[in-house]
C-alpha cells in the first residue's frame, strides 16, 4: 500500500469515526443518529478491511474489525430508514439481519463452503437495495426539500459503489484491495465519505430551522394573515389560500390529493407550496398532514351520535381515506384507539352527558 493510500484511507477512517462519536452523542434524542454513528464505525473498518495485506494480519485483529465491518449493509438500510421514513420503528427483523451478517463473516474468516459466499452477498445485496427503497419511496411525499435531493444521493451513490464493490469481489482478482484498484477505491471512498460529511451537517443545520410540528386541522392553519411586512405577505397570502382549500372546499376529501394537484389548485410551484407547510407549518411529510385533516373529520363524525348508525368504512372514505387498512393504522396511531373503539367511548360518554341534562328537565 502506498503513502498516498494510506493516507487516503486513514483520513477517511478518522472523518467516520468522528462523525460516529458526534453522533453518539446525539443517540439519546436523536433516532437517525443511533444509528448513523455503528453504520460510520462499520464503514471505517470496511476501509480497514479492503485494504491491501488486511488478510495477512493475525487472526485476532482481523475478527473484531470484520464483526464491525460485517452489518454494514443492515446499517445501511437502517439508517436510511431512520432517516427518510419518519415514522420509522426498528424491528425484530433488523437487529436478525445485522446478526446474520455478522456470524458469516465470522465464518468467511475460516474455511467455508462456496454457500457462505453466496449467502453473505446475497444478504448484503438485499439490505442494500432496501435502503434504497427508503430513501426513495417517500421522495414524492417530503416536504423536506434539501432532504428530497439527498434520498437520490445516498440512494443512487451510495449502493452503487457498493455493488460495483460486491462484484469486483467476485469478478476481479482480490477485489478492490487488489493493488491495481485500490488506491483508486480509496480515493473514491474518501470523496464520497467527505461529500456525505458535509451535506449531512448541511442538512442538520437546516433542519434545526423547522418549526415543531404542529396537528394538521383546521385550528392548526392561522385564523388570519401574520403581521404584514413585505417579506410575509406572500406567505400570508398563500396560507390563507390554503386554508380556504382545506377548511372551506375540503380538498382533504379527494382519495388521490397529491402535492402536485394541490399546487395546482393553489397555482403556485410545488416546491413553494413544500416551503410552505414545512417551514411555516411545521410537517415533514405531505400525506400525515393531509391525513391530520382527514382523521379530526373521522374523529368528529365517529363521536356525533346523529352518525351512530353510518359505517365506519363509509365514514373514512368520505373523508378521503381510500381504503380501511391504511385508516385503521392511522386513526389508531393518532389516538391510541380502533375506529369502533373510539366511537364506543365517545357515544356513551355523550350519553351520559345527555343523561343527568335530561333528568334536570
């Protein structure tokens, strides 16, 4: 390995572990930083690891850093997860997939069969592209617009290295730690590794400008323009127009409400109307804000005892629901309860309300 190599891969080692340790940090409060900081530590001993001569290093040095090197593809897809889905919970499933990889590499590190191989590629391959998966399902639906660009970033980058790296393992004498490949892989490494260091703190900083969130009803939009000055006018002219569209014309109710046909009825960019509801209104997700809206008009109709008798899946598809799976986890996520649930515990608490009114009289 050369000096430059070397110095390529140990600057690109001290920038990750650096960022693990920040992120660390932030672990407590932070969800995308719990695991951001083991997905940089497990690309650090992935550079480690791919390096040339790795392989001649006793046996008790190269296993903990391939242990740690091991679930970086199930980092990964955590990670993006995290990151760009914001209701994002980890699962059983993911901490099972980090352990897998993790016991192949222990095997890879010993004799094996040709199936360990296959299996731990396979498994990386599948991890990879469900990263990608998370970080471009949602693009249509972010309000985050700095956040929107990166999901093609780390999607598109990021896996494809990765599996250019996964296949000159296989195709290509000694991989990318082959001498004739390797100080370019690692001039690769570092660009891309100091590229994503520096839009990750960007999009950090930006995301610190957000307004806290706020429950997307009627009450949420503001009764009245803000105080004019030039600058909010424009604003203060677009969110009234909002308003009238969700609280008078109850554009909510359309199942197929996209943000697109919403600009267009408001006649104003896409890109300005996710301005819009994100910094002044405070959601990062188009459809959870449409569905606020949504879910308080379920939420009225389910407690009026006029409605007692009209189907629950009558009631969410009126509201703009298209189908009842998707209403059910949204109503119970938003109160804790089923749709029948709900209606039960308002209707008798209505009643006995209307009891003792009643006994008066």
């Amino acid at each position: 390995m050369t000096t430059l190599e070397a110095a390529l891969r140990g600057g690109a080692v001290v920038i990750l572990l650096l960022r693990a340790a920040v992120a660390a940090r932030s672990a407590r409060h932070d969800a995308v930083s719990r695991y951001a900081a083991p997905l940089a530590a497990g690309i650090a001993a992935y550079i480690i690891e791919s390096a040339p001569g790795f392989g001649a290093l006793d046996l008790r040095l190269r296993i903990p850093v391939a242990i740690v090197s091991a679930g970086v593809p199930a980092a990964f897809w955590i990670t993006m997860g995290a990151m760009f889905t914001d209701e994002f919970r980890p699962r059983w499933h993911h901490a099972v997939g980090w352990l897998v990889l993790v016991v192949l590499a222990l095997m890879d590190q010993f004799r094996h069969p040709m199936a360990v191989d296959v299996a731990r590629t396979g498994l990386s391959v599948g991890f990879l592209l469900l990263g990608a998966w998370h970080a471009l399902s949602g693009r249509a639906i972010d309000l985050v617009e700095r956040r929107r660009r990166l999901r093609i970033w780390y999607a598109a980058v990021t896996v494809l290295y990765a599996l250019i790296a996964i296949a000159a393992d296989w195709l290509w004498p000694g991989g990318l730690s082959a001498s004739s490949v390797s100080l370019a892989s690692a001039a690769t490494l570092t660009a891309l590794i100091f590229l994503f260091a520096v839009l990750g703190s960007i999009t950090t900083a930006e995301a610190q400008l957000a307004p806290a969130p706020v429950r997307a009803t009627p009450s949420a939009l503001p009764s009245g323009p803000p105080p004019a000055t030039p600058a909010a006018e424009p604003d203060a002219v677009q969110l009234a127009a909002l308003q009238h569209l969700l609280d008078h014309d109850k554009v909510f109710r359309e199942p197929d409400l996209s943000i697109a046909s919403l600009s267009r009825k408001l006649d104003i960019p896409e890109y300005r109307l996710r301005h819009l509801i994100n910094r002044r209104l405070g959601h990062r997700n188009f459809n959870a804000f449409v569905n606020g809206y949504r879910l308080a008009e379920t939420e009225a109709a389910l407690s009026d005892p006029a409605q007692a008798g009209v189907p629950i899946l009558t009631i969410a598809l009126d509201a703009g629901f298209g189908s009842i799976g998707p209403f059910n986890r949204a109503f119970k996520a938003q109160t804790g309860l089923t749709p029948s649930e709900y209606r039960r515990a308002r209707l008798a608490g209505a009643g006995a309300a209307a009891g003792p009114s009643a006994a008066g009289t």
